[in-house]
C-alpha cells in the first residue's frame, strides 16, 4: 500500500482550463477554495474515524493530543506535509502562466497560418 504523502499530483490538467466568472482571478480562487475544502474534509473524516477507534479500544486521547511535543522528525514531517498541501492548493496558480503562454502561441501560430 502506497503512503499518501509520497502520491505524485500532476501539475497540468490536459486541455484548456474551463472560465466560469469574468472576473480575473476568480476562478483560480474558487479551486483553491474547493482543494482546500477537499483536504479539510479528508481530514475531518480521518480524525473523526481514530477518535471512534480510540475510544472503543478504551483510550481516551484528548489531553494526550493536547500535550503532544513534536520530535524533530515529527516537525520534518509536518513540513513535508504541509509543502505537499499548499502545492496542491497553489498549482492553479502555478498552471495559469503556463496555460497563457499556451494560448499566446496558438493565436501567434493562428496570425502566421493566416
């Protein structure tokens, strides 16, 4: 089984991303939204699902949780984490550029064809 934080996330959707608002940049701000809607909610259900197992194995971890110390290799892997999360959250950013360029060079190729 693979380990979730070692998935490889495409940085590019193929084709031509979809315009919904007018409005520069908010479509890009709605899917970052949504990722992070989606991560939130994974998280949610994963905690929920130890909580339940926890308890019914008769271990109660509230304050256990709320007194953790992280080790160094702990804080490593938060980092990791975290990188891992913004750039799923950031890549409609990161794409746009890329996509423009794109639609530069077909309406260049278009004007030379013509």
């Amino acid at each position: 089984m693979k380990d979730s934080s070692t998935r490889i996330i495409p940085r590019m959707a193929k084709g031509r991303r979809n315009r919904f608002f007018a409005a520069e940049g908010v479509d890009e701000l709605l899917s970052m939204v949504l990722e992070l809607t989606a991560e939130v909610s994974t998280l949610r259900e994963r905690q929920y699902a130890m909580e339940r197992v926890l308890e019914q194995h008769n271990l109660p971890v509230g304050e256990a949780v709320e007194s953790w110390e992280p080790t160094e290799g702990d804080e490593a892997h938060l980092a990791a984490d975290r990188e891992r999360l913004l750039s799923t959250v950031l890549r409609t950013l990161e794409a746009q550029p890329k996509e423009e360029e794109q639609v530069e060079t077909a309406a260049q190729d278009q004007t030379r064809a013509a």
